[in-house]
C-alpha cells in the first residue's frame, strides 16, 4: 500500500470478502465511481481480511478494476480500529450458510470482521 500512497492520493475500501453480498454491491458501486476518482487524480484500492484466491474470485466476479489488497490476521483493520472480534454464536451462524470466514481467509484463528463506520 505504501507504493500506491506514493502515487498521491488514495481512495480505501475495506471489504468484508467474497461471502457478503452487501459488500460486493458496494464494490460496484466503487467501481462505477472509479473514473470520478481518477479524475480527481485518486486511486482506489480494497483491503480484505480474505485470502489472495478469494481476492482474485472478487475481483473477476464484480468485475473491478482496481486492487484488492490481501489483509492477513485484518492487521491493518485493526491499525485504523476496524476490527473486531465475531461472537462465537455469529460465526456458527455464517458457518451453518457456508460462510467459513478462517477457511476464506485460509487461516484457522477466531474470525473477525471490520467494523461498520462508512468506510468498510
């Protein structure tokens, strides 16, 4: 990311993965805003918890063109404040929709998502 701040301005979306179709419509929806961005000489780029397949899987399914950055362990959510932990019953939820968020994320620790404050 340090490259890309280099450029000039950025534009960050934090995104939850592949599994959240909320999250997904908000990707298309930066997606279309993203001529206004590089217009005003902005990148835009997403930082998700998601492992680098489930990005690349995002990235052809909403057809985007910018990056999705890969966010191991949410380190950088958690940086800026944005992450927190899931209570157990909430991730059997997710599990019991096919939800498995470690799996996505390819790691086995308790899941974790971004916080809900406009920016994720």
């Amino acid at each position: 990311m340090s490259e890309l701040l280099a450029q000039g301005p950025l534009v960050v979306s934090f995104y939850r993965g592949v599994w959240c179709p909320y999250r997904n419509m908000e990707l298309q929806a930066l997606q279309e805003a993203l001529p206004a961005f590089r217009e005003l000489g902005a990148q835009l780029v997403a930082i998700s918890p998601q492992n680098a397949v489930n990005s690349r899987k995002s990235l052809r399914t909403n057809q985007l063109d910018f990056p999705i950055l890969s966010d191991p362990g949410n380190a950088t959510a958690a940086t800026f404040g944005l992450r927190f932990a899931l209570p157990d019953y909430l991730i059997e939820l997710y599990k019991s929709r096919k939800n498995d968020l470690p799996a996505l994320r390819g790691q086995i620790a308790r899941a974790e998502k971004p916080a809900s404050r406009g920016v994720s």
